[in-house]
C-alpha cells in the first residue's frame, strides 16, 4: 500500500502497480507507515502518526526442567519494577499462556530487555545478553522472593524492532493518536 486518498465519498488506496476504490478503509500498518500512505489525505494525522516513537526489546528464552516449572507460581509472567535497578523488564511464563508451546515436564521463560530506556543493549552481543539474563534469574536481593534457576537450556533472539512507546515519552503520551493506542497496548499481556 503506497498512498489513501479521500475521492468521491470514499477512498482511493494505491499499492503503485494497482489502484482501487473503497467505501471504508482500516489501516493496520506500524504508524509511520500509516503516516506515509495517509499524507496526501490528512497531513495533520500524517504528522501526529509519524511523531509516535518506537523502540526495540530484546528477548531470550530460557528453557528449564519440571522442578523449576513446579516451583514457579501460577500466572502468566511478571513485570520488574524499575526500582529493582535490572535490566530485565520482564518475562512471560510461556508454558501457562502457550501450552502448546512447552512439554509438560518443561518451563519456557521468555525474558524481555531493551526497551526506550535500554536501547543500548542492541548493541551488546548475545553471549553478554545471555550472561545479564542468567545473572539477574539467579541473583536475588531480596532473600524472600523465589530465584530461577540456572536453565537447561537457553535461546538468545534477535532484537524485536518498532514497538510503540506509548507511556514512556512524554511527546508520545500526548500524541493524540498514541492517546487511542494505549487502549490497545493496555490489553497487552506479559
Ligand atoms: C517481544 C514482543 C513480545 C510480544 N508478546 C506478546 C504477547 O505475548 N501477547 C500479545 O498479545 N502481544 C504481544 N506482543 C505485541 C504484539 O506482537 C503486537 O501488539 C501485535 O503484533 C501488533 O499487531 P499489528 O497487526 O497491530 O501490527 P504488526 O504485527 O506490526 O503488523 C503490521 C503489518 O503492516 C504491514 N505493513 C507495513 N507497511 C505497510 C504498507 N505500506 N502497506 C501494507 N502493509 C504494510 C507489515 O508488513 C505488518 O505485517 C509482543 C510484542 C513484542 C515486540
């Protein structure tokens, strides 16, 4: 999809090579490819849409036994508040919220990082990446709270580009098109 224009009651999308007319169009596109194709058709939205920023995250996932899976708590994942000073931001039980991704004697951790106020860590290697996650699921300041243990097993990813932060930056938070989209980042669940 290259360009939407209003015409005739109704809309013109263009993909370059193919042209058509439509009473209604939803555009799904990450926002500055929306801002892109909606310029010619309001310049304003165009703007308020390419003014949203993204950042990356980093995941790895980590791979362990059925003792740790028994011992982890019921749930989806968990979030770790910044005041916890560690890099990770948060992880999601996989096995809970995708059986069908784990056997049932396995746990799978997915471990996030990155994130607008980490956007360095793109720049770390995986090995460095790997040793940050192990060494934050396994060290614990506070004695009360449950470790993870070292995982059998470990997969690094590659960094997951353009997400949009629509709560960290105050120029977003303001936005009125990142105003609709916190509806949706809301029901994101980690
Ligand atoms: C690491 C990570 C983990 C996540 N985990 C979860 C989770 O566990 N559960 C959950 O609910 N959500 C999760 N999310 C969020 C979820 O992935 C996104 O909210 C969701 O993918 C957004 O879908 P979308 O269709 O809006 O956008 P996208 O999936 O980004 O789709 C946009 C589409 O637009 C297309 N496009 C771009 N430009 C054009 C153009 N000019 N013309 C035509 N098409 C175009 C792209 O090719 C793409 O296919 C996670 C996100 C990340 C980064």
């Amino acid at each position: 999809m290259q360009s939407v224009i209003r015409q005739d009651n109704g809309w013109t999308v263009s993909a370059g090579y193919q042209t058509d007319h439509f009473d209604a169009v939803i555009i799904a596109t990450p926002t500055h490819a929306a801002a892109a194709v909606l310029k010619a058709a309001d310049e304003n939205l165009a703007r308020n849409l390419s003014d949203i920023n993204y950042s990356s995250s980093v995941t790895v996932t980590l791979g362990y036994d059925e003792k740790v899976r028994r011992s982890l708590p019921p749930g989806f994942g968990f979030l770790v508040p910044r005041s916890e000073g560690r890099r990770m931001l948060a992880a999601t039980f996989v096995h809970n919220k995708f059986p069908h991704r784990a056997p049932e004697n396995r746990a799978i951790v997915r471990c996030f990082l990155g994130g607008a106020r980490d956007e360095q860590i793109l720049q770390s290697s995986e090995a460095e990446i790997l040793q940050i996650v192990r060494a934050e699921t396994t060290s614990n300041r506070r004695p009360q709270r449950r470790n993870l243990y070292s995982p059998a097993s470990t997969n690094g990813s590659p960094p997951w580009p353009n997400i949009p932060s629509a709560t960290s930056n105050a120029s977003n938070a303001s936005n009125p098109c990142v105003k609709n989209f916190r509806l949706g980042a809301g029901r994101q669940r980690l």
